[in-house]
C-alpha cells in the first residue's frame, strides 16, 4: 500500500471521526433545545439544559447572564461541576463598566473565545480582573438577543477547548433557545394577563414554526353518524397534503384518506380504532404526494376529553419523516439505542447470516468490532452465557431459518432467561422497515437487564401462589366450619323432635310430658347459645366491636354471671368458693358491662360443664394496682374439671377448637366461647392465660382494667317482689309473628298483664294514636316488621300528638342483639331492649319498672 494510499485512509479515518463527532453534537443540541422547548417550568429547563451542556463540555461552570434595565448584568441561572464554589451569589447587579469589552462585543453580536486568561490581560483589564478572581483560565460565552436586542448572554468556563468549535455552535443555537425562552417568561411575568395572551401567541407561533420546520401538521378528524367524516387541518397540515386554499373539510379528508396505500389502510384503520378504545395511537405509513409521490409519515391521535359535540373526534399530527426513514432505513436501530434501555444491539442480515454489534452497554453509538457470522455466534452466546437449564430453550428462540416466519405476524419476538450468574435478562428480535408484502430481510437483536422487575415478578407468583394456598385452607376451613355447624345444630334440633315424639306418647304420664319439656328447654337454650356464639364471633371479626363506657357493680355483674348457672351447678353438686370478691375495694367502676359479663359467662359456663360430678369451682379477685382514676384487676377461675393437655392449650383461643370430637356431643359446646372471650378482653385492653393439667383441672386468670366510677351513689334497689309487680298493667304488644305474638301474649296474661295486639308498626301507631291519655301503661315493639317496621313507628309515636306519645314507656323486642342494634333502638326514642327469645323474667322485670304506684 503507497503513502498516499494510507494518507488518504487516515484523512478518511479523521473524517469519519469528526463526522461522528458532529454527529453526536447535533443530537445533543436537539436534545436539549426540545428539552428546554417542552419544560414547564423555565427554570428548570435552564438549569437542566446549563447541567448537561456543562457536563458535555467538561466545563467547570456553565451559566447564564441577563441584562437589566439599569445597564447590569446578573448571574440568574448556574451550574457547577462537583467541588466548583458556586458563584451566582456573587455576581448581582455587575455593571457594565466592569465588562465593558465583553458588553462591546455582545451588542455587535460576537461571541468570546478565551484560550488563555493572560492573553486579555492588558486588551480588557476590568474582564482579566473578574476572571482572575473567579478562576477562570479558559470560557466561552455567547450573547442572547432577540429581535437585535442584547438579553444577556451564555458561557462556559474552563471548557475543554478541543471541542471548542463544537462548543461555539452549541452555544451559540442554545443563545438563542434559552432568549426565547426568557423572552416569552419575562413578558408573560410583567404584563400580566396581557402578557400571558401574547405569550400563549407568540409559543403558537414558534410550535408553528418549529411544526412547520419539522414537517408537521395538526389535523382534527370529526365523524358523525350518517354524515361523511371531515378533517379540518392547520395551515401547515395543508401545505403538507398539497391542499388547495378552498379544499373543504370533507374534500381534505377524502384526499387524506384515498392516497393512503391499500396495503397500509388496515394499518391505519387499527390505528384510528385503538385511538378511540385506548385515547391514544400512532402509526407510520407511505403516503402519495399530489406533486412529490410517495411519503412517509408518521402521524399520532389522542381523543380529547373536552370534545362535546355531535359525535367522535380525534386530534393529532402528521409528519412528513420521509428524509428520516431514507437515512435511518438501515442504521434504524440508532433511535432505539438512545433509549439507553438495551444492555447490547446487534444489527442481523438474514440473507447473509452476518451480524455486528452496533451499541455496547453505556456506550451508544459506538459502533463495535464484534461481529462475524450471526448463527454461529448465537449459539455460542447460548452455550456460554445462559443458564443450562435455559439453553435449550433459547436455542430454538436464536434459530435464524424460522425467525422471519415468526416475525411476519409481528413486529418483535422477545424471551427472558437468567444468565450463568442467574441475573434475568431480556433477549428480542425487531423486525427493521417491516413491509407487509416483503419478507423480513433484517432485524434488530437487543438484550435488556430485567432483573428488578423479573424479582419482583417470581416475588408477586410466590406471594400468589402463597394466596392460593391460604385460599384454600379458608376453603377448608369453611368446609370444617359447615360441617360442625350441621352437626351442632342439627344435633339439638334432633333432640327436640325426638322429645315431641315422645309427648306424642305419653299424653297420659305428667312426669314423662315434664321431663320433655325440660330437656326441650335446656336443648332448645344449647341452640340459642350456639346462634348467639356463631353472631357474636361473626361480629367480631368483620364490623369489630363497640366498646361501652357505662358504670356498673363487678360484683352484681359476676353474681349475676353464678346466677345464671346456679341450677345447672345444683345438679352437679358443684360448689362454687368466692374469695375476694365481696371485699373487693372499688367494685363501683365505668367500663363495658355487656362484654365483662359475656366473657365471665363464658368462663363460668366452661368450668360448670367441663367440671366432674361434685366438684370445685374458685372465683378469685385481687387488685393489681390503683391511681386515682383507674384501678386493674386480677381475676382467677378455676375448676377441678377434665383439663387439658398442653398441646390443646395453645389452640384454645382458636374457633371451634375442643379437645376432642367426643366434647362436642358430651358437653355441648361450640368451641367459640373462649375465641370470643380472648377478642374481648384483648378489645378492653386485659390479659388471658391459662393453666391447666389433664384430668386435674383449669384455671384462667385475666388482668382488666377499669376506670373508677366517681359519680357512685348508693341507692336503694327495689326487691325482687316488687320488680315483678306488674299485675293491671295494660301493655301494647306488637309482633308480627303470629307464634311469638301468641306466647308472648299468653305469659303476659297469665302474670296479671291487659294485652292489646298489633300485627305491625302502622297498626300500633293507629291503635296508640286512638287510646285514651291513660289507657295503655307501656308497648312492647318488635323491630323488624311488614308494613312500618318498629324504629319507624316509635319515632312517629314520639312526634305525634298524643298527650302520653312523647313519654309512654317503649320496650324494643328484638333478635337483632348487638350493641349497634341496642343503640339504633333508643337513638329512635325507646326506653330499653329485651332480646328474644322471650325469657319472661326479664320481660316482667323490665315491664315492673315502669309501673304506676
């Protein structure tokens, strides 16, 4: 090879490079000029852009200057390289006596280009000074005008001065860009709402321009049923389909729409359709020119949310990217590589089975020396750097006689697979300048690191597949639950027929027909006891539960709790021993009586029936501790029952848990008492343990705290006697149940008690509205009824116009027993609330207390 062979190769060579070079600085400025072009806020954009220009340049400083009426410069936008002292604090106000050259040659419309701090030293003293104190050595600055008039003007310093002519263009487009910029935010902040009109005028003015310099048109299709779609266009989009000045809306879209290509309608078609189902879409498609022939245009819809017109409309662009598809058809994969998304991109000639790598990782544009044949290398790539279990897999994805089958449905086919280390990546395949009718001739090979979203994506299938499995033990829980509720209740239901079988035969044995009843009662309260645990437990796990603050005796609380099984322990023969509860020192407290009682009920009824046959039952309470507003209980419950093993006592706060099947049908339990006490102690802020052995016994010992009740006053209570005295009394009783109206009634006549009937709300208001001022003493309501249900009719009772409708005494008889429930009822206006079933002590109790004396 000659000297001049190689000389010219060189030149080649440094050709190549500078073009590259160029290359590279063109992209940059276009970059930053759309970004400060499309920021919203201008100062961000500014500083954004004096950021990435003072990084490419490897400057120290990269700052903006601007002029100020009183004829000073101000340093109002800057950026520093890491370890540069900021110097935009120091630099307000500058005169132009302190810059007079520099000023100089801004007003004429030339730039500064310092190579060297000395070499102005003695041409522009005020400026050598300035510098000298700034350290600056080397800068470049040029200045911003609009419209001939001097804005201030953009600089660098200490720049590498290599790519100073690089640098100069940049400066000198970004000068203009960042004035413009400035211009527009100036004139919009001093003239107000004047200045924000011609503003918003003058940017349609520039995105026109820059439309108009960038090829593109702005477009509004309309179609409306039964009518031909019209396309109304902007001035540019005219120009660019070759429209005449009188071209109609409908004449421009017939035009638009027949020199699409029958090839590409479909396309453009599907286009339009996602438009409309997904608000956005684009497309690029050969368009024929009326005097140019064939485009190509890339051309994007949105469908606007304040279009309220007759029918549906679509805005968008077209463009004219003809030059861009002609210079990018081979080299089409640069754009992408911008993205800087890609870990590698490899260029494929499937005619020639030859690749090369035209972008490394962090190193776009480059172009690679690895290349070679494309199959060969594939299957390399595959044997050495995917996981084995992977490989044979992606063996078949890089197999290059199928990939143009594969792809000519598709404009990309894509894999995922870990590497060696076990780091996911992502491998695709993009068809390049995919034509419909041709086969595809290259494609496009790019990896992608997924690693992050590929662990999140085996993190979110673990957590499903978790879900499912905990899915089904609900499932099979609920199946359980299904199962011990058909045996719970079924088993007691049993019972009760087979009692009324039994009736059924011995009309003639009182003792027998006794004993039925009995045992139908304490069968049918097993029943309700169950209902009540499964409601309650329901409760508490769903809606949660509302904690009462009312003032109540401890010891009447759990008196009442030994009451309520007291004949059930007689027969037993238990003996119950209270230690400390009648010495207890604040017995007078403010808490939630319902739920203490609920949860020593609970405990209470456990050591009756899980106890042996003449056994021992100690209820013990110890203060723990006492300031002056609260005090803490111990109380203690033991039994010398049947136990419990160990392993049972860690599940005995679970539901439906007993020690063994046998318990259900030898005891009667449901297995949700002690689940229900352990949510209400830990609702009122208590403790519950428990100690227990096998067939020696139980204790459990729970720590409560209550609030004193400092309002105590002790009074009399009435005596039992006189709490049941409600013989003449004449009661209202309203139920629309004929079985429970008719026990209801025949209790309440039997104990003494005039009772008059309503079948439902409206039929006792009427009834109530035509009684006597003294007639009728008290009403007991039922809640849910046809017609007008309780709450309703004892809010129109407390309005109407009778002399007793705002104080007569209103009882609520209903199965809805929770606490909201009680509270619905006296928000209505009602005195009090009696669950059902009727237990007729309760009812007369309640009923005696608004007795006349």
């Amino acid at each position: 090879m000659s000297l001049t062979e190689n000389h010219t190769i060189a030149e080649l060579l440094y050709e190549n490079g500078k073009l590259s070079a160029e290359l590279e600085a063109e992209r940059f400025m276009i970059e930053q000029i759309t970004s400060l072009s499309s920021t919203e806020l201008i100062d961000d954009g500014i500083n954004t852009v004096l950021r990435e220009v003072g990084e490419y340049t490897c400057a120290d400083r990269a700052y903006v200057f601007e002029i100020n009426e009183d004829y000073t410069t101000t340093n109002t936008y800057e950026w520093c390289k890491e370890g540069v002292t900021p110097q935009i604090d120091n630099l307000k106000g500058i005169p132009f006596e302190s810059m007079p050259n520099w000023i100089h040659l801004f007003l004429q419309g030339e730039n500064i280009l310092m190579e060297e701090l000395e070499d102005i030293k003695a041409e522009m003293p005020q400026e050598y000074g300035l510098l000298k104190f700034q350290n600056v050595q080397t800068l470049i600055a040029f200045p911003i005008s609009i419209h001939g008039k001097l804005m201030g003007f953009v600089g660098v310093d200490n720049p590498d001065m290599k790519k100073s002519r690089l640098i100069r263009r940049l400066l000198s487009l970004l000068g203009y860009h960042i004035g413009v910029a400035v211009d527009a935010y100036k004139k919009e902040c001093t003239k107000l709402e004047m200045a924000s009109i011609k503003s918003r005028q003058k940017y349609r003015r520039n995105i026109e321009e820059i439309f108009c310099g960038a090829q593109i048109g702005i477009w509004s299709i309309i179609r409306q049923e039964g009518k031909e779609p019209v396309m109304e266009a902007d001035a540019n989009m005219r120009e660019l389909l070759g429209l005449t000045k009188g071209t109609t809306s409908e004449e421009c879209y017939r035009i638009w729409r027949d020199n699409i290509p029958s090839e590409y309608t479909e396309k453009v078609d599907n286009c339009v359709k996602e438009t409309l189902e997904k608000g956005y879409a684009d497309v690029i498609y050969p368009w024929h020119h009326p005097t140019r022939g064939k485009i190509w245009i890339r051309c994007g819809g949105v469908r606007p949310k304040d279009y309220e017109r007759i029918g549906v409309c679509i805005r968008g662009y077209h463009q004219d990217i003809t030059k861009n598809i002609e210079r990018e058809m081979r080299f089409r994969s640069l754009k992408a590589a911008t993205s800087e998304i890609y870990y590698a991109i490899y260029n494929i000639n499937l005619n020639t089975d030859y690749m090369e790598q035209i972008s490394e990782p962090n190193k776009m544009y480059k172009i690679a020396n690895d290349r070679g044949i494309a199959s060969e290398k594939l299957m390399e790539f595959c044997t050495f750097q995917i996981h084995e279990d992977y490989q044979e897999e992606m063996r078949k994805f890089f197999d290059l006689s199928t990939l143009g089958e594969r792809l000519k449905e598709k404009n990309f086919v894509s894999r995922e697979y870990p590497n060696k280390q076990g780091i996911w990546r992502c491998a695709l395949f993009i068809a390049q300048e995919k034509v419909p009718t041709e086969s595809v001739t290259e494609v496009l090979y790019v990896t992608q690191i997924i690693d992050d979203y590929k662990q999140k994506e085996l993190a979110y299938q673990q957590e499903l597949v978790k879900a499912l499995k905990e899915a089904r033990i609900a499932n099979d829980a609920k199946a359980e639950f299904l199962r011990k509720m058909s045996h719970d209740i079924r088993t007691p239901i049993n019972g009760i027929m087979g009692m009324l079988d039994i009736e059924e035969k011995n009309w003639d044995a009182p003792e027998r027909l006794k004993e039925c009843h009995e045992k139908m009662k304490v069968t049918a309260g097993n029943l309700l006891q169950l209902v009540n645990d499964v409601l309650d437990m329901n409760r508490l796990e769903t809606s949660g539960l509302e904690v009462e603050h009312k003032p109540f005796d401890i010891r009447e609380v759990l008196r009442g709790c030994w009451t309520d099984l007291e004949s059930q322990a007689e027969k037993m023969g238990l003996e119950l021993e209270k230690i400390g509860v009648s010495e207890i020192e604040c017995p007078h407290v403010v808490g939630s009586p319902m739920h203490f009682r609920q949860i020593f009920a609970n405990i209470l009824s456990n050591a009756v029936k899980y106890n042996k046959i003449h056994g021992k039952i100690t209820l013990r309470v110890d203060m723990v501790s006492r300031t002056e507003d609260d005090v803490v209980y111990r109380f203690s419950v033991s039994d010398t029952g049947i136990g419990m093993s160990e392993e049972f006592q860690k599940h005995i706060f679970e539901t439906f848990t007993q020690e063994d099947t046998g318990a259900r049908t030898v005891y009667r339990g449901t297995g949700l008492g002690m689940a229900i006490s352990k949510k209400l102690v830990d609702t009122l802020g208590g403790t519950i343990k428990i100690k227990s052995k096998k067939d020696v016994g139980s204790t459990f010992i729970l720590v409560l705290p209550f609030a004193i009740d400092r309002g105590f006053e002790n009074v009399s209570v009435q005596s039992e006697a006189e709490m049941s005295n409600v013989e003449g009394m004449h009661v209202l009783l309203v139920e629309d149940n004929e079985l429970n109206l008719e026990i209801a009634r025949y209790l309440l006549e039997e104990s003494g008690v005039q009772v008059t009937a309503a079948k439902n709300g409206q039929e006792a208001l009427d009834i109530f509205e035509q009684s006597g001022e003294q007639e009728i003493d008290l009403i007991l309501m039922d809640i849910m009824m046809p017609v007008m249900d309780g709450l309703e009719a004892t809010r129109r009772i407390r309005t109407c116009t009778h002399p007793r409708g705002a104080t007569v005494p209103i009882i609520a008889i209903s199965a809805n027993a929770f606490a909201d429930d009680i509270q619905k009822a006296k928000n209505a206006g009602m005195n009090e609330h009696l669950a059902k079933p009727f237990e007729m002590e309760k009812v007369l109790r309640a009923i005696s207390r608004y007795h006349k004396v």
